[in-house]
C-alpha cells in the first residue's frame, strides 16, 4: 500500500483529495500545525509540520511515496492589504521551498510531487486564444504570486517528478466559491457580477480531486497543467444555471463593477476579470471529466 503525504489536507480540495485516496486503499498521511488535536483513523494520520518555524515531523515524512501540496492562506479569505498579501506569498514560496528542501532530505522515497498553483497566473483574456500551460505570467499580484510559487518546487525536478496543477475555480457543495455563487439564492435573488461576460474558468472538486489522483499514478504526468473544465462558462451562464436548478423564484440581480470595488478592494479585479484557460493538456494524458459541464455541475450541487 502506497503512502501519501498531504499538505493542506484539512481544508476544501485536501479534505476531498484524501478522502478519494483512502478509498482507493491509499494510506494517507495530512501535514497540519494542529497533528496532535486529530485522532487518526482508518488509513488516515497526522503529523506535525509548520512550515513558519521549519518544523517537520521527519519520520512520518520518511515514510511517503508521494506529496500532495496544496498548503496557503487563503486568496480570498480576508481583503488585500499590503500584509496579506504578504502573508499569501510567504505562505507559498517559503512553505513549498520548506517542504521541497526537507522531501530532499529525508524521504529519498519519495517520487512524486503534485503541488498546486492557479489560473491567476495568466490574467485578464486579451482577445487571445484560451490561455495554454506555456502562456507567459501576467504583471500583476497573482500572476507574479504564481510565478514566485511555481518556481519554489522547480528544484525537486533534480530528484523527483513534479506535477503542479494551475486550479481554475473550484465548485463543491461544502465550500469554495459556489457556496458564495448560490448563497442570495436563498433571498430569491441570484447576483449577476458586473457585466456578467466575464469568463470563469472552473472545475468540480470531484474532478480535481481525480486529477490529482491523476497526477499521482500517471507517471507520464509532469510539468504544469491546466486544472479546469473543458467547458468554461460566464458568470452570466453560472447563475442562470442556478437559478434553473434550484427550488423557488430567484431574480436576476446585476452588482456593479463601483459596488464590488468598494466591497472588495482591488480582489474585485479578480471577479470582473475574464479569464478563459484550456484543458487541452490534461485530456491529451486521458484524463476524463465527469462533470465537463457547467448545468450538469450545477444540478449535482444544488440536489
């Protein structure tokens, strides 16, 4: 039975991730600061790592065949301040360059690194075609963000094979943003953003979970992929889908960019944005999608 060490295993993706893989016969081991407050269970444990004080539990890490890397603060847990921003760098470069250096160290084992990024890396559509894996970054917070996280893992290349998956947005019931998309959906109303032609480009936690699984096993698997739906869709067509799928009467409502800048500060810029990404690579390894499509995503969420 393979060992799989997780990082950020206690949130959203990680939560789904780890769940799959001990269902599979995985055994999984989730790196978390709080290792002593989680009873471990079956084919599932915990171990100490905290990558701000470079503490690792390094017998437990001795003991993977495989990293999943999805440890950072979260993108849009709080507003963008000059220190959170900070904090959302620190926690991805110094916490991947942390774990990188002590997997070279101490688990010779270990053969695949799966670590995560984000399509924040390509920035706003310019007209261009759907954003593809050689694409340069954009200049702005997330682009430079990105570059900065990608580059912190580069080195395991030398010892390793390295996978790291650019996430588009992430829809799940428990969490993530589509709990943000349905929730004025309980007053009747259905928020459209902005001009609502944004595009977003998204994948079912269900999907990324399988790709990373994917990535894993898949030793053809390497270099960075485009973790999204074949199908992106408006912000427009997100919200009409919902409004088809759940119970009752939900009114359009349009939130003005003005609106969202003042509410959001300059994350705003990241929900008007239009961002348009490509699957092409990911479906060329095989990778099938069981929910390319945003309606049939939407049904599966609301039931």
């Amino acid at each position: 039975m393979k060992t799989i060490g997780i990082t950020g295993g206690s949130g959203f993706v990680g939560t789904h991730v780890s769940g799959l893989l001990v269902n599979m016969g995985y055994r999984v081991i989730i790196f978390t600061r709080n290792a002593g407050k989680r009873p471990p269970s079956s084919g599932l444990q915990y171990a100490h790592w905290d990558p701000e004080k470079e503490t690792c539990d390094i017998k437990a890490l001795n003991e993977v065949d495989g990293i999943v890397h999805l440890a950072g603060a979260g993108i849009a847990d709080k507003r963008w301040t000059k220190k959170r921003k900070q904090e959302i760098i620190d926690s991805r470069v110094k916490g991947t360059n942390f774990l990188v250096n002590q997997v070279m160290l101490h688990a010779q084992q270990c053969k695949v690194l799966v670590s995560a990024s984000a399509i924040g890396y390509y920035g706003a559509d310019e007209g261009q075609e759907p954003f593809t894996e050689d694409m340069p970054p954009a200049n702005d917070f997330l682009g430079t963000t990105c570059v900065q996280w990608e580059q912190a893992s580069a080195f395991a290349d030398d010892f390793l094979r390295r996978v790291v998956l650019r996430f588009g947005i992430v829809l799940g019931k428990e969490s993530g943003a589509f709990k943000e998309f349905e929730g004025p959906t309980k007053w009747g109303v259905a928020p459209i953003l902005g001009s609502g032609k944004q595009v977003i480009s998204w994948i079912h936690i269900d999907d990324l979970s399988r790709l990373i699984v994917a990535a894993i096993e898949n030793e053809n698997m390497r270099g960075v992929y485009n973790a999204v739906s074949p199908q992106p869709v408006t912000n427009a067509a997100l919200m009409k889908s919902i409004r088809k799928h759940k119970k009752g009467i939900q009114i359009p409502v349009r939130v003005p960019a003005f609106a969202l800048k003042i509410a959001l500060g300059e994350m705003s810029i990241e929900v008007l944005k239009s961002c348009t990404v490509s699957s092409s690579k990911v479906q060329s390894t095989g990778f099938t999608y069981q929910y390319p499509s945003i309606d049939a995503t939407v049904e599966q969420l609301v039931c």
